[in-house]
C-alpha cells in the first residue's frame, strides 16, 4: 500500500519506519529541512534502539523516503496518517493547530479518495475537527472528493517503540465506514499474531482510549508512590507489598514500581489534557487531579531526601547524580523528574555533577545554563568528593556498580536511590547510608 505520514517525529518515523519494513511504500513528511536532510543523508534525528538500521534499511530498499514537499506527500499516499506534535497548551488542553493544518493541506492537494488517520494523541472529538477541515478546504476548492477520517492512536514505549510496533498488544481503530474498515484492516494485517489484533470501534471510544490507558498506568504510579512514602513511615518495604499485591492477577505486577515521579511525553501532558478536556465538559475528574499533584510531590522526594540528611540550605554541598533521561534507553528529557532534581538542589544551593550514558547532550540543551551543573564523561568521576550518589534514572550500567569504589570516592559513604536498584540490607551491611524509595 502507498503510505503518508505527516510529521517525522518520534511517533512519526517508526510508524512509517515499521510500515516500509514489512513491504508498504511510505513517504515521510516533515515541515523541518534540517530534519528531513539528516534523515535523507542516513542520520536519525531521535535516539531509539534499532530504529537506525530500520530506516536505512528500507530506504535502501527503496520503500522509504522523506521529503518536505506538501503536494508530493499528499499525492503519495492512499492512507495519510497524521503524527504531529499535539504540545499543551497554557491550560493544558492539546493544541490542535498543527493537526488542522495537517487536515487542511490533506485537503488542499488531494485528488482522490483517503483515510486521514489521527496518530497524534488527540482529545475526543478531533476526528470530527479533522473531517471539518478537510470538508472546509474541499468546499473551497469546489472539489467532490470522497475522504474517511480514522483515529489510530499509538501505544509505543520509547526505548521499546519498533517492539511495541512490530508486536503489538492491540492495534485500536476508529473507523466508522467500511471502506476505512477495510483498508485499515489490510494494512495491519502483517502484524496480527496468533489472535486478532485490531480492535475496531467507533472514533470517540478510540480517541478516549488512549488517554484512558495512560491516565490509568500513571494512575498506578502516583498510587505507589504515595505507598511508597508511607511505608517508610510505617516502617515497611514498599518492595515486598508490590508482590504481595502484584500476585492479585486483577492487579498484576506490570507497572507497579515507585521511583522518582513519572515523566516523558506522554504521561503528565495526558493526565493533564484529560483534566483539562474533562473540565470543558463539566466533570472534574478528582483521581487524575490526585495523580498529577502526588507526581509533581514525588520529582522531589530525593531532594527531600537530601534536605532531611543535608540541611535545608545545602550550599557547599556537592551531589553526584546518576541518570538524567526520564527513564532507560533514551535521550528525552521531555517532564524529566532530574530537571525538577537538579534545579531544586541547585537553589539551595549545591553543586550537581551528572552523568547519563545518553542523555547528557540533550540535558544540556534543555538545562544547560546553570552554574553549579556540570556534566561529567564516566559514572565515576562525579563521586570524588561528593556529599551523596543520588540515583535518578535506572540504566543498567547503574545496577552492579563497583560499591568498593564509590565508597572510597565519596566523601561520606550515602547513596539516595531514586529508582530501587540495590539490595538495603545488604548496602546497610557494607556501611552505607542507603535511602531508597519506600523501604
Ligand atoms: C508511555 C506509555 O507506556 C505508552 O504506552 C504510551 O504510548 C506513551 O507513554 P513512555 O512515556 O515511553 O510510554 O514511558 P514508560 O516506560 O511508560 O514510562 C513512563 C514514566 O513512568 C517514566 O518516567 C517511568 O520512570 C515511570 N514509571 C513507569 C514508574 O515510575 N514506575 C513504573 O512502574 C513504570
């Protein structure tokens, strides 16, 4: 089949990525020349495991190109999907601009019929939006074209997207005519598995479904970590009633861990949109208005942490900081808890030094001004002489370290976990001052 996406972003690039992989002709779209002339020249502008190779791959084979010309990119495709950004707005609702003026250039140069698929994570009632803006520019242009628009929402995981792609759990379509129907059912068809894998629904139940999925799962992480800040009230291991209630198959143990507060693009502008699109149609939605407050708490329970052992005014202390993308496997720094971390010991004024296997560059872009943050090259070397290891995100690089050596690097020997990852007894049995999350 003969694809478009509009928007070579994250969600972009591997939808239409996996797409050439298993043998349709996809054209990417993209507003940004630099972006579009890296990913012509073999460059990726995102970094995501195994995604490189995939691209070069198919644009070897010929079923993959990107280009930054509207009209082309219209003509191209059959089915266009839709994958801009959807960037909060100051009241947190998602800012439609860039999809309408997708839908408006869909309708501009079309000249036979198409599926215009919403891949970008929408509130419920774009599609109609979408279809107005299409119906808009056609009536202008005097043309009689037939179009369906569908809501396809994405269920990647950075780090894991081309898996999430590739094998999916479920595929949700909203598709209200059956030649959409039929054509969505066509080009999913390379990823059914042992069991159908499509769930086809009316466009609003699709539209709500992704917020719902991930409202839910930060939902289940605002509410371990407040367990989390009781139990080490009470004096329990967070640890050990994980298990207890993840053997509960109604509970499960997906997506049970607390940490430092959830972040990356999705979670918290979700949580909020939903918030925001509920309050436009006169509901409060009070258990997301819980889960983003016990959030923003949470990004800052390690300098709680720190304060607690350190003092409030922390000037003359100097933190080593392990890990500054929002989770493993990435360089986003997108909701980061490290920024709200980093920038908060720093007005109280210590010194942070930070190591992140991949993030470091886009960290400094996004953070970078800020006297008393340095970045350093190795994990090592930020833990000569510092006051305390604080542990932010959880890289496997971080999971066995070599303890004997960090003991001897730090000028007192406590690490503050933000993520879980060692052993308490057996810390606390070597000597350390081990504060993690919970136990
Ligand atoms: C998420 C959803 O998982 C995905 O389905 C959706 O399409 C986009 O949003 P992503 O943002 O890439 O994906 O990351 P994810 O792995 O889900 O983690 C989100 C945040 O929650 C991270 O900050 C992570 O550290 C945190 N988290 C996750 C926890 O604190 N505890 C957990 O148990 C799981």
């Amino acid at each position: 089949m003969k694809i478009t996406v509009i928007g070579s972003g994250y969600v972009g690039l591997v939808t239409g990525t996996c797409l050439a992989e298993v043998g349709n002709e996809v054209c990417c779209l993209d507003v940004d020349p630099a972006k579009i002339e890296l990913l012509q020249a073999g460059g990726i502008p995102i970094y995501e495991p195994g995604l490189d190779d995939m691209v070069r791959r198919n644009v070897a084979a010929g079923r993959l190109h990107f280009t930054t010309d509207v009209a082309e990119s219209v003509a191209f495709g059959d089915i266009q999907f839709i994958a801009v950004g959807t960037p909060p707005d100051e009241d947190g609702s998602a800012d439609l601009q860039y999809v309408l003026a997708a839908a408006r250039n869909i309708g501009r140069y079309m000249d036979g019929y198409k599926v215009v698929v919403d891949k970008s994570t929408v509130p419920v009632g774009t599609a109609d939006k979408v279809r107005a803006a299409l119906a808009e520019v056609l009536a202008e242009r005097d043309a009689q074209l037939d179009y369906s628009v569908v809501s396809n929402p994405e269920f990647l995981k950075e780090g894991a997207a081309i898996e999430d792609f590739m094998k999916p759990d479920r595929i949700v379509v909203g598709a209200e005519d059956e030649r959409a129907v039929e054509m969505m059912r066509r080009l999913y068809a390379p990823f059914q598995r042992n069991h159908e894998r499509i769930l086809f629904m009316d466009v609003r139940s699709a539209e709500l479904t992704k917020y719902a999925a991930n409202a839910m799962l930060a939902t289940r992480i605002s509410f371990m970590n407040e367990l989390a800040n009781l139990a080490e009230t009470l004096g329990a291991d967070i640890e050990l009633v994980r298990r207890g209630i993840g053997s509960d198959p109604r509970i499960g143990y997906h997506f049970l861990y607390p940490g430092a507060g959830y972040g990356g693009s999705c979670f918290p502008k979700d949580v909020k949109a939903l918030i925001s699109s509920g309050k436009a149609h006169g509901h409060t939605l009070r258990v997301l208005d819980a889960v983003e407050a016990a959030n923003d708490a949470q990004k800052l329970r390690l300098v709680d942490k720190a304060v607690a052992r350190f003092g409030e005014d922390l000037s003359g202390r100097r933190f080593a900081l392990w890990g500054l993308a929002f989770k493993p496997n990435t360089d986003d720094m997108r909701e980061a808890p490290s920024r709200v971390i980093v920038a908060e010991l720093t007005r109280r004024g210590a010194e942070v030094v930070a190591y992140d296997p991949v993030a470091a560059e886009e960290a400094r872009r996004v953070m970078g001004d800020n006297p008393r943050l340095r970045f350093a090259e190795d994990m090592m070397s930020p833990l000569d002489g510092a006051d305390a290891l604080l542990i932010v995100t959880e890289w496997k690089m971080f999971r066995a370290p070599d303890f004997e050596a960090i003991r001897a690097a730090l000028k007192a020997p406590v690490i503050i976990d933000g993520r879980n990852m060692y052993d308490p007894a057996w810390l606390r049995e070597q000597g350390f001052d081990y504060l993690a999350i919970g136990r």
